[in-house]
C-alpha cells in the first residue's frame, strides 16, 4: 500500500507492508510539481495497487487522482474520509485531512487525553480528550516560516539555523536572531502548554510531528516525537472507509 502526505514544503511517501512501514521517502514539495515528475518517481517506482494520500496541494491531489484512474489504481482521499474513530467538536468540512490523520493516530496508539502538535511550514495544535472527541485545536505560523518570511522582506539580515541559542542574548545580529526566533517559539508553546493544561487538566500526553519536530525536542523533552504520524493516520483512515 502507498501512503502519501503532500504538505506544503515537504511531500512524504511510504509503503506499507501490514502495519510495516518498508520504503519511506521524504521529497520537496516543488520537485513533485515538475512536469512527470510525480509520474516517474512516484508511480513506476512503486508499484503498490491502492494509494491512500493527504494533500493541502490542489495541484498534486489533481495530480494524484488523474494518475491513480490513469493507471488503474485504487485511490482514497484521506480529505474525502467518512470518519468513525473519533467525535469531531469542529466544523468537519474545515478540517484538514492530514490533522485529522495526526489525531486519529494519536488516538488509537497512545493513551488520551491528547496534545498533538504538527511542526510543518504551519504548527498545528490538537486536543484529544480522553472519551475520543477531537476538541479544537490551534494553527499558527511555523517557525522556520516566520524566520524566512523575515529574512525574505528584510534587506540586511542573515540566514540562520535552528538552533538553541548560547546566550539569552544576542552580541550580533546571528546570535541575536537565533534568540529571538528560539523564544518567539517556546514562548507560543509554553503559553498553549499553559492553556491546554487549564483546558483538560494535568494529565495529557503530547505527541509531536513533522519536519521540526528535532527542533521541538530540544526545548521541550516531554513531547513525544513520531515521525509517521500522518502516515500512519491516512493508512488507519483508509482501512476503517474499507470496512
């Protein structure tokens, strides 16, 4: 079984094998744009029969689809999902296919109450309470965009990395970027952290996800980091539209 979970910088891909994930490749969101791209690297590289996906892309969910009926494969959009595993207290047509993919994971392999946070080119903030009800959630701007919309409209500042930073405060403009951006981001966190605690109580698990989630870690060791989150969820989605 392929799984894909198109997002907005990064496109992951998977084969499953029962519950096994065999072949995971992670590409650029612009690569898989290009002309055949998604064609060549995607399809003939693989050649499972049923492709379950999620995708914030028009284009590729376009191009998934077509290929999918082009090559007579069995195709299930997680977007398009009838769901039965969990209580949405949301406006169900507004919720993204791959956070409800995160919170049904979530929910079925670890114990609730739940705090999942996506770390992507948006940070996503879930709550699972513990009788199954997706109660809301948060979406704010991810870190790595903000410092790069920063970096794009400013005309003197430098690149930088994420990392933590060795001094609270910064004696150059690198250092003092790093600072600024590494308690802009704990600082949102602390404050939802803060929030949800209020909101559900003391004992709530966080699950974290997504291409910062090493980023998230560092400051904050209580997170439980699960790369196949997403991938995970689609795949559960699509055995529980199967039955």
């Amino acid at each position: 079984m392929l799984v894909i979970d198109a997002g907005n910088s990064k496109v992951k891909i998977a084969i499953f094998k029962d519950e096994r994930i065999v072949k995971k490749e992670i590409l650029d969101k612009e690569r898989c744009l290009e002309k055949g791209f998604l064609q060549r690297k995607v399809f003939k590289e693989n050649e499972e029969d049923i492709i379950a996906f999620s995708s914030v892309v028009p284009v590729i969910t376009e191009g998934i689809i077509s290929l999918s009926q082009k090559m007579k494969k069995k195709y299930f959009n997680v977007c398009k999902a009838k769901n039965t595993i969990l209580k949405i207290n949301y406006a169900v047509e507004q919720l993204g296919g791959d956070r409800l993919a995160n919170a049904v994971a979530a929910y079925r392999k670890y114990s609730s109450p739940l705090l999942v946070i996506d770390f992507g080119t948006a940070t996503t903030y879930n709550v699972v309470l513990r009788d199954g009800t997706f109660d809301g959630g948060i979406i704010a701007p991810g870190i790595k965009t903000c410092i790069d919309f920063l970096i794009q409209n400013s005309g003197l500042l430098p690149d930088i990395s994420l990392k933590s930073p060795g001094t609270f405060l910064g004696h150059n403009t690198e250092e003092s970027l790093i600072s600024g951006f590494y308690y802009t981001f704990t600082g949102q966190m602390k404050e939802v952290f803060f929030n949800v605690k209020e909101h559900i109580g003391n004992e709530y698990k966080t699950i974290g996800t997504g291409g910062l989630i090493d980023y998230a870690c560092l400051a904050f060791p209580n997170i439980t980091p699960d790369k196949n989150l997403t991938l995970l969820g689609i795949k559960m989605l699509y055995e529980e539209n199967r039955r």
